[in-house]
C-alpha cells in the first residue's frame, strides 16, 4: 500500500504562485512515477504533470506548461508541484498520484482557488 498526503493548496490572486507537495508513505521503493492531476468544478479529472522515478523526465499538459514545475526528491519521498501565473482556470481541487507496478494511487487532494 501506497498513501499519500498534499499539501500547500490555498487562495492566491490570479498572477499569483503556489507550492504543493505531497509525501508518500507505505512502501514508497515500489513507486515508479509520480504525478499531480486536477479536478476543476464541475469537471472531470485530469492529469496536469507527471516525473519519472529518477526525476529526469517530466511531462506537463499544454494548459500548465511553462508555468508549472514538477519535481520530486526520493529521499523525502516527496514530489512537487511549483505554480506561477496562477490562472483562475487553474482553480481545481489538485490530487497527487503515484504508479506502481500493480495499480496507481491518489491522494485526498488539497484545494487551489485563484481569484480574478
């Protein structure tokens, strides 16, 4: 088992940034890559960023690239999302996720509001 914890969501004015993290705990040897979706009002969830186990490969959707940041230190067993130029579209609920090889895992998430 696999459990993870956000944390850093908040209220932030557009323009604005925000830092989550999220700490794996339980047999975190067994995680591959790791990764941050989201869940705007009213919307289905998406992913928005994902890391490879050691770091060296990230991918982002296009609606966050160039203003959000994925990052993970292993031995914290922690990933990262940095957030610039917060939008109020980036206004969602943001669930931390982790692939094992036997299934993938979700945090509770952690709320990100961004007003206009």
């Amino acid at each position: 088992q696999v459990h993870l914890v956000e944390s850093g969501g908040g209220l932030v004015q557009a323009g604005g940034s925000l830092r989550l993290s999220c700490a794996a705990s339980g047999i975190p040897d067994s995680i591959n890559a790791m990764g941050w979706g989201r869940q705007p009002p009213g919307k289905q969830r998406e992913l928005v960023a994902s890391i490879s186990k050691s770091g060296g490969s990230t991918r982002y959707d296009d609606s966050v690239k160039g203003r959000f940041t994925i990052s993970r230190d292993n031995a914290k067993n922690t990933v990262y999302l940095q957030m610039n130029s917060l939008k109020p579209e980036d206004t969602a609920v943001y669930y931390c996720t982790a692939t094992t090889t036997w299934r993938d895992y979700w945090g509770q998430g952690t709320q990100v509001t961004v007003s206009s």
